[in-house]
C-alpha cells in the first residue's frame, strides 16, 4: 500500500520579533531594579542591625558636636584674653622703656660729677701727683682714653630672629642657634685684652677688672646694662699689630670658626683714633690704700 509521503513540521521563515523596549534596556533596568542591591541588602537585614549602625551614627554626631563645642570655647577663650594678654606687654614694655631712661639719666649724673671731681682733685693735686692720678684712671678705666686702636663689629647670623620662641638662644650647645651669646663675647673681650689692648669698650660700655658679661635671656648684658647687636668693640692699641695679634690668636680664630661654620657676622678694621669713655662706676670690695708706712691699714 503506498502511502503518502510523510512530511515535516513546517518551519516558519519568520523571524522572531523584538520585544519593543528592548533598545530602552537601561530605563528598563533602572525601573525594574529602582534600589540599589546594597540599599536593597540592608532593607532585607534585621532591625537590630540597622538600630547598631544607627546609634553608631548617634555617637559620631555626638563625638564631633562636643569637639566643636570644645574648640569654639577654647577659641572663644583665647579671644577674649588677648587684649589683656597685649595690655600686660605694652606695661611691661612702658616699665622697661622708663626704668631705661632713669638709668640713662643716672649714668648722666655720674659723668657730670665724675668731671666736676676730677676739676676739684686736679686743683688741690700738685702736677706731680695729677699726673699719677691720671695715669691710675687710665688704667683702671675711670677717665676717658682716646688713641689709636681697632674697630671690631659682631652680630648676630643674617636669618637670625630676635623674637621669643623660634630662634631662642639655648642655654647649652655651641652658637648653633646663630645668635652670639654671653660666653662668645667673653672670649673676644678677653682676646683682644691678651692681643694687648689697652682699654676696651662694647657698645660705649668701658669695660673694667671688674666688668662682667652676663646673660639675659637673648639679650647679653654687661655691667647690668643690657646690650642689642650689633656689638661693636672697640680697643685702644697699635692698630695693625692688636688687629694681626687678635685674629691669629685663640679667640680671633675661634671668631672666625662661629661666622663660617654658624653665620656669625664679623668685620674689624684699623682706626687712627678712637675714644672711649670712662667706666660708669668702679666699686673696690677689697682694695684698700696704702699707709703712709708702707703698710695696709689694719
């Protein structure tokens, strides 16, 4: 028997069609997941765990609000001190700046009676004995000398500042601070004294035996009186020889190591004539005169 041919499932020709969003698939994606999968995983977590990370949060506000708070008083605090702070420097100032002055008029007076006695004691002295008394004033620093001599200068390094914190000069250590201390100006006073100078002076102060150089906090001072930089000496001597005898000796090269080694600026120069005044006062603890017999006084 002969059967038909069987014949195949029909297969379509067409095509499948597109959804019609499909070229919209980033708007579909953003309506069909609108939360994102991290927002999402903690809306899923338990309240529990949501309260901790909550409170957490609590805390931090907390923390932060009460270090503003802290900073805002501080700052609040500081404001409202400064003027006083600024008034109690300005007094302080105004007292240095009179207590100056009334030293300055002091040192006056002793000039002018220093001069009115020397007139007196020259008047009653014969020759013979003003021309001693002269002598033991220029050697013990109580006259006026002129003569040639040395000019040295000594300051402190150029970037050096003079305020009160940074660049304060430490108590210990070398001059690494570029500032020249009590102890540097000892060594060049002392220097020039063993190059052979005859009569020394810093800053118009006539150095004595009995003459200290002291610190005070950044300033040097020197028979009480305070001095600023910069420091200029001047010494009575043979000009060229003290200059030579000065910068070849100890002191003159340890100078010369403080301003290449730490900034220390230095000149000297050879002058003809210098003048420098008489010591501001000389105060004898222990010396006494000589009697007449050539003995001590008891």
């Amino acid at each position: 028997m002969c059967g038909m041919p069987q014949q195949g499932p029909e297969r379509s020709n067409a095509r499948t069609r597109p959804r019609p969003d499909a070229s919209m698939s980033l708007l579909t994606e953003i309506m069909e997941h609108s939360l994102d999968d991290g927002y999402a995983e903690a809306a899923r977590r338990p309240d529990g765990a949501r309260g901790h990370r909550a409170g957490a949060r609590l805390l931090a506000a907390v923390g932060l609000a009460v270090a503003a708070l802290i900073v805002t008083v501080a700052a609040t605090e500081a404001h409202d001190a400064a003027p006083t702070i600024a008034k109690e420097r300005d007094d302080l100032i105004e007292r240095v700046d009179a207590e100056t002055d009334q030293a300055d008029d002091l040192h006056d007076e002793v000039d002018a009676l220093r001069d009115d006695l020397d007139a007196r004691r020259a008047k009653a002295l014969d020759n013979r004995g003003a021309a001693a008394l002269d002598r033991l004033g220029l050697l013990s620093g109580a006259t006026a000398v002129e003569g040639p001599g040395i000019k040295l200068v000594v300051d402190d390094a150029a970037d050096t500042s003079s305020g009160s914190g940074d660049g304060a000069r430490q108590s210990t250590g070398f001059s690494d601070t570029g500032r020249l201390r009590d102890r540097d100006l000892q060594r060049v006073v002392n220097g020039l004294w063993a190059a052979g100078a005859e009569a020394v002076s810093v800053n118009g102060q006539r150095l004595t035996a009995l003459s200290a150089i002291r610190a005070a906090g950044d300033a040097i001072v020197v028979d009480n009186r305070p001095l600023a930089p910069p420091y200029t000496l001047l010494a009575v001597g043979r000009g060229k020889d003290l200059s030579d005898a000065f910068q070849n000796g100890a002191d003159g090269q340890y100078l010369y190591v403080l301003q290449e080694n730490y900034g220390i600026r230095t000149r000297i120069s050879v002058q003809d004539n210098v003048t420098l005044p008489a010591a501001a006062g000389l105060t004898v603890r222990n010396a006494q005169p000589v009697s007449p017999a050539g003995k001590g006084t008891p």
